[in-house]
C-alpha cells in the first residue's frame, strides 16, 4: 500500500480554497494600499500614509503564502518523498519577518515624525479609515476562517496581516481624532498612534514566526492528535498496543510512523495484514494523513 492519493486530492482541494482567498485579498490590498497613500498625502496624516505602505507589504505577502500554497499542494515525487508541504510554513516565515521588518521601519519613521513639526491631519481621513477598518477586519475574518478550516499556517499569516492592517488603521483614527480634538500642540498624536501600530504589528508577526519555525523544525504535535492515532489504531483487530508513535506535519498533511505490538505466535503474514489493516484504518479515519509506517512488534 503507497501514500493515500485520496488525502493527496483533498490537500490540493484545500490549496485551491485558500489561493482563491489570497487572490482576492491581494486585489483588495492594491485598492486600499492607494485610496490610503493618496489621502495620507492630501490629508497631511502620516499614520494614513504608513497604513497605505503596510498594505502594499500585505500584497507582498500574500504573494508569498500564494506561491507556498501552490507549491505546498504538490504529491511526493521522486526528489520529494515526503511531498512539498514544507513550502507552506516556509511562506509564513517570510510573511511573519516581512511583518518584523515593517514594524521596525515604522517605529523608526514615526519617532521621526514625533520630532518634526507638521500640519494637523485633515477631517476627512477619518472616514477613509473607518472604511478600511471595517474592510480589514471582514478579510481578517474571512482568511482567518479559511485558514483554520484548511489548517494553513501561512494563509493564518496572511489573515493576522489584515488584522495587523486592521489595527493600525484604528491607531490611525484614535491618533488623528486626538490631533483633530485636542488642536495645536496634539499634532504628533497621529505619529505616536502609528508608533504604537507597529508595535502590535512586531508581536504578531514575531508570534507567527514562532509558530512557523516549529513546524519547520519537527515540533511534535498537540497530544489529542497524537492520542486519537493511537486510539484509532487500538482498535484494530489484531492490535494489541502501541509502543511508539511520531508525527510529523508537513503543510496540510501527516506522516506517521508508528509500532504496534501483535501476538508474537503469529505469522509473519497475520501480522503484515494487521499492518495493513491499521494503515488503512488511520487513512480513513479523515485526518489529514498521507503517509503511515507501520512497524510490527511481536508482545513481550
């Protein structure tokens, strides 16, 4: 028995719903990366401006979680064994220190802002960014949504990266109502929210970082996962118990290998068939699992 082609479909079922949904974000991006930059400028609103540039960083990341989708949705071949799933945390580590990089590149500009001198930002950028704020959070639902359903770590990323748009879009409107409010002396109250922004961008993305980097790394799986395997595996005739299981993740999918423990009087075919029967049994059971090892040991 070979790897589980159904699980191999399902995976690129799941890759086409989530490229669908960055396709859509990386459009949405562009329109809201100019509206942004355009009345940053004519509203004389850094923080505006500088939500404009995070969303022109989002169409660059959403890029890169497309290209680890398509990539990460590809069967093992013969130079890839274990199939291209690595591709896809390995898109949310660059997304998450994109997200690291425009943090830091925001707090240095707006302490600068701080320190120089400028006009109260316009009236009007506060509807814009209600607008965008509203907007942001809906994708941030939407690609969160898809993400979890088809369990994608990078298109997760992606998702907190409209969150993050979300949020400095609302320092944006609390730093330009102070400014607007409080009049001459509150102008560097756009430049202090857009300071603030980047530092809830640096946690997310740091935290994004971590999770891909664990992925990466082999990092086991949560203990219900790994239980409801042995579960699972338990139960099928023959099996008397499991004396060792690991699971790695790669993208979508699961490699298990696994030792169960038979009677040792059986024969060497009773006990390959029970092998057989058990993979089979973890394939059907609709978790994501493209590949199990299964050794067999005799009891006692």
């Amino acid at each position: 028995m070979g790897i589980n082609d159904n699980q191999i479909f399902v995976s690129a079922h799941r890759a086409g719903k989530g490229i669908r949904m960055v396709l859509i974000n990386i459009l949405l991006n562009l329109f809201l990366a100019a509206v942004k930059i355009v009345a940053g400028f004519l509203g004389s609103s850094y923080a505006l401006i500088t939500d404009g540039i995070e969303s022109l960083m989002d169409i660059f990341s959403s890029t890169v979680v497309w290209g680890g989708l398509k990539i990460g949705a590809r069967p093992p071949d013969k130079n890839h064994p274990f199939g291209h799933g690595r591709a896809e945390p390995l898109a949310a580590m660059i997304v998450s220190i994109v997200l690291i990089a425009v943090a830091i590149g925001i707090a240095i500009q707006s302490v600068r802002e701080v320190l120089i001198p400028h006009h109260t930002p316009a009236l009007f950028t506060l509807f814009v960014l209600v607008g965008v704020i509203l907007v942001k959070e809906l994708m941030y639902r939407f690609l969160l949504k898809t993400g979890e359903d088809i369990d994608s770590n990078a298109l997760k990323a992606d998702a907190w990266h409209s969150r993050s748009d979300a949020l400095t879009s609302l320092a944006a409107f609390i730093g330009i109502s102070v400014s607007l409010i409080g009049g001459k002396g509150y102008e560097s109250a756009d430049d202090w929210a857009a300071l603030f922004a980047s530092g809830v961008i640096f946690f997310n993305g740091s935290r994004i970082l971590r999770s891909a980097v664990a992925e990466v790394m082999d990092t086991a799986v949560s203990f219900d996962f790994e239980n409801k395997v042995k579960d699972i595996s338990r139960n099928v005739p023959g099996v008397i118990d499991i004396e060792k299981c690991r699971i790695r993740k790669s993208g979508f999918d699961f490699f298990i290998e696994i030792h169960v423990i038979v009677d040792g009087k059986i024969s060497v075919a009773d006990g390959h068939r029970i092998g057989h029967e058990e993979k089979q049994t973890l394939f059907d059971a609709n978790l994501s699992i493209i590949d199990v090892i299964t050794h067999v040991e005799p009891a006692g």
